[in-house]
C-alpha cells in the first residue's frame, strides 16, 4: 500500500474511532465512501493510469475499502449496542413504583369489603371456602334442618331450575343458592373437625325492588370444634364489629331469634344514633341490625355426618351490599350492579393496597 493510501487508511480509523453517535458515523462514511467521498474520488482516477498500475493500486484500494468497511461496521454495532444499553437503563419498568393520578381502574366496594372481611377473620384464623353456585336444594335447604314447607322453599322465593339431581338425600331440585351454607354443609362433609371457615359470595333470591336485588352478596363464618361455645362466637363477632367499622368502644348487643340452622341464634345490633333520615354509627340509644348468627343446629352436623356429642361450634352470616352501605355511606343498593363508572370512580378504592390489619383496612 503506497504512503497516500496508508496515511488515508490511518485518518479513517481516527475518524470511525472518534464519531460518538450513529449519526456522525454516517458522516464519516459518506466523507470516505460516498459518491464524491475520498476513497471513491481515488477509484475515479484509476482510469487515468496504465493498465499495470491500474491492477496494483485498484488491488490496494479494494483492500483498504474492504478495511474502511469493516471498521464503520464494527463502529457502528459498537455505538448500537451503547444506544441499547442507554435505552434499557433509561427506560426500564419499574414494577415498584406507585400508580400515577390518572390511574384508571378501581376496586368495586363488594370486593373491598370481601377483602377486607376476610383480612379481620383471616387474622383471627380463618380461612376461604368457596363452592358452585348452582346448588341443589338437599345442600341449600334440607342439610340446613329448614323444613319441607318452610316459606324460603317456595317458587316464590328460590330461583329453582329445570331438573333434578342426585344429592346425599336421594333426588334434589336443582337451585341458585338463597345463602352461602350450602359451602359449609360441603366443607364439613368432605373434612374432619375442626372447622374454620368464612365464605363470601353471590346468592340468589327472587326479589327485586329498592332495598332488594336478585343477585346479592353474602359472607358466613363456620367454626366447629370440640369446646367451642357462645363465648367464642361473641368475642369474634363483638371483635369483627369493632374492627370492620374502626371504632374500639362500638357498642354491640346480641338480640334472641331464630334460625332452623342454629340454636340458640341470635341478631347482632351495633350502637348508633337518628338525626334526621339518617344515622351516625358508633354511639347513641339506638340499634342497626348487621349480622345473623347462632350455636350450629346438632341436626345440622348430623347431616353433615359430624357426631353432635363429640363436637360443636357456631355460625354467623351477613349480607355484604348492607355492611358496605353503613360503612360506605352508599344509599341505593341498584348502583352496586349498574356499572356506572362515575359511581366506580366516586365508591371505588384505589388499586393498590390490600386491606390489612397492619396496613389498615381502607388506606
Ligand atoms: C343472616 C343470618 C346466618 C348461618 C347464617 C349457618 C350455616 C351452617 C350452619 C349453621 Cl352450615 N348456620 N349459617 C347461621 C346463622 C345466621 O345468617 O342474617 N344472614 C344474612
């Protein structure tokens, strides 16, 4: 390679070292190997020598465009992959961060208060059950010890649907759930004692007006075990108040009732105060009925095949539309399954922290 080629070659290599940016690479390229570049000029003049010259000096200039070009490749994978590098670095997710203001999705209060449910029992032990909810009515209402002629069996009352089925109690009509029992009568067939369960879910009853809707949700508690007495049901339930509504000092008082499931049983009432249509919870002299519950019916775990002498324990149930509502403020009960994202957006939590009782239940 003669002198002007070499020193040539040596200001490319300078040049292709010193462009820092794709850009200014292709600057350089152009400079070297575009149609008025320095390498293509010197081509151009091949033709003015003899045809000896032109072999050796066009051999020479192949050789150095060859090298010109492998250096401009390797230079520009190298800044390429700096580019890369730069991008992954800058633009990296990070998964941690918090949602920024226009975050758009939001909890359903239901799921809030399910979630928040199940973080005060599940503290105190529980765990989830679930189970269908097309049932038959052996499982909704007979294992229940609730009567054949009992009003809730009605066409009137119980969304029945076409057909029978198999059930422990020979053949059964075939049902949407009226409450969710019918997970605990399953949970306590298919184990052995001790139980401690909570079951949220959708149940189902004809009925449909203001206060009313045929679809609606419910949460029930089942513990059995071999000492577990009334004591145990209202220190859980006076607790589960306290905590699900953030007042320590909530009055709470157990009013006698009845349910064919339970005996004894028992409505829960909470403590609050009438000022004009509405009320205010946590103090006052007067009530607000929020949850049912009651001693496990021994006919109940009989049917279960749970042997009454041996073990016993109680049950509670609540509707969860109603629990949110008092804890909410929510006054109609047909916007809860309207689907209206103003209503979302006003009612609805943040997507982000689960309740807890550590991390509280509604930050
Ligand atoms: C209410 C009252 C209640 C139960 C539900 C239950 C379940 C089994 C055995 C015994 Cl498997 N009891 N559940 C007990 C008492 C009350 O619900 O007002 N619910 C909205």
């Amino acid at each position: 390679m003669t002198d002007d080629l070499k020193e040539l070659s040596d200001t490319a290599a300078r040049a292709i070292a010193a462009a820092d940016s794709p850009a200014a690479l292709d600057a350089v390229r152009v400079d070297l190997l575009g149609k008025k570049g320095r390498l293509t000029e010197l081509m151009k003049s091949l033709g003015a020598l003899s045809a000896d010259e032109r072999k050796t000096r066009g051999q020479s200039l192949n050789v150095l465009k060859d090298q010109i070009t492998a250096r401009l490749d390797a230079r520009k994978a190298e800044l390429e992959g700096a580019e890369l590098d730069r991008r992954l670095a800058s633009e990296s997710v990070d998964v941690t961060l918090p949602p920024r203001p226009e975050r758009t999705g939001f909890i359903h209060p239901i799921s809030q208060t399910v979630d928040e449910v199940v973080a005060i029992l599940g503290d105190m032990g529980f765990t989830v059950a679930e189970g269908p909810d097309i049932e038959d009515d052996w499982y909704n209402f007979t294992a229940l010890n609730i009567p054949p002629d009992h009003p809730a069996r009605q066409e009137h009352d119980t969304f029945y649907l076409p057909g029978t089925r198999q059930s422990p109690g020979g053949s059964a009509r075939v049902v949407l759930r009226t409450h969710t029992s019918p997970v605990q009568i399953r949970t306590m067939m298919a184990g052995k004692p001790p139980f401690r369960i909570i079951v949220p879910g959708r149940t189902y009853r004809c009925d449909s007006d203001a206060t009313h809707s045929p679809m609606f949700h419910q949460v029930e508690g089942l513990v059995i075990d071999e000492a577990t007495h009334m004591g145990h049901l209202k220190g859980c339930l006076v607790e589960f108040c306290r905590a699900y509504f953030g007042i320590d000092d909530l009055p709470v008082r157990f009013r006698a009732s009845y349910f064919p499931f339970t005996e004894p049983s028992a409505e829960v009432d909470i403590g609050c105060t009438r000022e004009g249509g509405g009320f205010r919870i946590g103090h006052g002299d007067d009530w607000l009925e929020i949850l049912g519950c009651g001693m496990v019916n021994p006919k109940v775990l009989e049917n279960c095949g749970i042997d009454p002498a041996r073990y016993q324990g109680f049950a509670f149930g609540m509707g969860l539309e109603r629990i949110a509502m008092l804890k909410y403020g929510i006054p109609d009960l047909r916007t809860f399954y309207e689907s209206d994202l103003r209503w979302l957006r006003h009612y609805g939590f943040a997507a982000v922290q689960q309740p807890s009782l550590t991390g509280g239940l509604n930050p």
